[in-house]
C-alpha cells in the first residue's frame, strides 16, 4: 500500500518523480506521475486512467492551470494582475477579473469569520520578520509597529458593482501565501476532471493535497500519515483522502531562533508577532482552497477557539506546542 508521509508540516510525496512515469496494478490500469514548479514549489499529480495518452495531456493542462495561477496571483512577478493591485490600489479604486474579485472576496469572508486571524494583508509583517524571500530575522519593536500599521483586512475595499480594489491608505499590500496554492491544487482537479480523470493524487507545495476518488489498491482513499512535529518518523494520525483534501500549517516549516525563543512564520496579523503555543494544525475540507485558509486560523486562535469555532465541514488534526506535542483530533 502506498504511502504518503505528513512530516509535522511537511507534505512529502515520496514516490513521485520528476518525470512522468507509468505503471500499475494491471495492464488495463495505467499510472502516471507529474511535477512541475510554479509558485514557488513544487505541484505534483499521481493519475490513474486506462489510457495513458490522455492521462498525460490531462497532467499537462493541469500544470498550465498552475502557470496561469501563478501569472494571474504572483506577488513575485511584477506583472501579475496581484502584483499590479499592490501598485496602484492605495492610490486609485483598481479594475480586477471576475477571478481574481471572488478570490479577494473569499479572502475577505475568511478575516471576518475567523475573527480576523487569516489576513492576506500580512504582507508587510512577513517582510519586516524576513520571511518573505529569507528564513526569518528578529526585528526591531518600531519596525513591527509600523508594519502592523499597514495591515489589517479591513484597509481592502471591494466595489463589487466596479469589480474594484481600493485601500485605504498607503502601503497596504497583499500576500497570496495564504491562499494561493489551495486554490490552485482545487483548480488542477477542475481541469483534471474535466479531462475525465476519476483517480489522482494533486499536491501543491509540502502543506496541502487533494485526494480525487481511490487508487486501484485502497478503496478507502489515497493513506496519509500526519507525523509528530519534530519527529517526522513518528506517526501522530493517519487518514484517508477521497474526494477530499488535506493542509497543514505548522512551527516547523519555516523559523528561527533568537534570544533562547523560536519565532515561526506562522503571523497573527492582529499583534504584528508570531502566534505561538500550536506546532502543527491539519485541516481536513472539501475544498483545498478552505482547508489551505483555515488552517492559518485554526493555528493562530489555538485549540480552544477552533473547538468553539470549527466548521462543520472540516475536520481538524491539533498538536499543541508542549514537550511532547499534544496531538488530537478536536472535538
């Protein structure tokens, strides 16, 4: 049975390749494996189908659905439509696509709903605590104070009647590290079942999957394991994805050590710092894009507001930040 390793924070698909391959459990049954780079990372696919011509222009058109996410979402590439909002929308209401307004207007319902702990105005607090190109520096406390002062998600108006961004003041600037790679990894399934695809294994980046259907040989779903943080070869939970996806956000993926403390990149974008006392959050949801945003939240507002708070239709893996990590499905 294969396998795929969760490492605290860490999504390693361990059998895919860089190349495409094919393969099976039958002669009728073909396999092929994808990657590619965009945004940033690594997307991969594991596609089963009976023939493998069209299992390899479905992965194809998957991978051109993530180029032109990252053309349409990039703040890394200048010319992107994201990048042009950051320019000009401090300065005058911005004209947007109907794709690009009901992302942001999704952003904006996850900031109120989760009591302003998802933030894709974070922007400047990963800049000023070096995680936006770097693996992270301890600032100064004026520095935090005056990037805290430029973010906030109400500072992002939308006009939907215009299909306009405006912010309120200088200096505002959004982050798509939050979101991004979620709605990607469900806009791959869109184009693969659109191709009739009925079985894959779509990954973006190490921290959010998307299970569609069940490979030939587990009719559960794709097997993840969820592993300790900082002890990877260590099981914490285990769980079938069909029809599904899965996203981690955790302490362990990206930080640094300064004064006898660990700073983690995981920002409350509501104090300017980084939110502590949580290792790891996995969120279990339908869409990848919602268990992609839920779980900043569900990480920075602790296990006591994700109890009190979840959603119905998430299910929610929590390791708390103690020695040993106290991981339990919440309740």
């Amino acid at each position: 049975m294969r396998k795929i390793l969760l490492l605290g924070v860490a999504l390693t698909l361990s059998a895919l390749a860089a190349h495409s391959t094919a393969q099976g459990p039958s002669a009728d049954l073909q396999r092929v494996e994808s990657s590619d780079e965009a945004m940033g990372t690594t997307f991969s696919v594991v596609l089963y189908g009976t023939d493998r011509a069209r299992l390899d222009a479905a992965a194809a058109a998957a991978f051109a659905e993530v180029h032109r996410l990252d053309r349409l979402l990039s703040n890394y590439q200048p010319d992107s439509e994201w990048s042009a909002v950051n320019r000009s929308a401090a300065r005058r209401p911005t004209k947007v696509s109907p794709e690009l307004f009901a992302l942001l207007e999704a952003c904006m319902t996850y900031s109120t709903q989760s009591d302003g702990a998802f933030d894709i105005t974070v922007g400047p607090l990963m800049k000023v605590w070096g995680f936006y190109l770097g693996e992270g520096v301890l600032p100064r406390k004026a520095a935090v104070a005056g990037a805290l002062s430029r973010v906030g998600y109400r500072h992002v108006r939308l006009n939907p009647t215009s299909q306009t961004v405006t912010f309120d003041r200088a200096g505002v600037e959004l982050d798509p590290g939050g979101i991004g790679k979620g709605y990607a990894v469900d806009r791959m399934v869109d184009v693969l079942k659109r191709r009739g695809v009925q079985i894959a294994l779509i990954s973006g980046g190490r921290s959010s999957i998307y299970g569609l259907g069940a490979p030939p040989d587990e009719a559960r779903g794709w097997r993840i394991t969820i592993g300790m943080p900082g002890a990877p070869d260590r099981t914490a939970a285990e769980l079938f994805l069909k029809d599904m996806s899965l996203s981690t956000s955790g302490s362990y993926e990206k930080f640094f050590f300064a004064g006898g403390r660990t700073y983690a990149h995981i920002m409350d974008p509501r104090t300017g710092y980084p939110a502590r006392g949580t290792a790891s959050v996995s969120v279990l949801a339908p869409r990848t894009i919602d268990s992609e945003a839920w779980a900043k939240p569900y990480f920075v507002n602790g296990r006591a507001w994700t109890a009190a708070h979840i959603t119905p239709a998430h299910r929610v893996f929590f390791c708390e930040d103690t020695r040993p990590p106290a991981c339990a499905w919440v309740q």
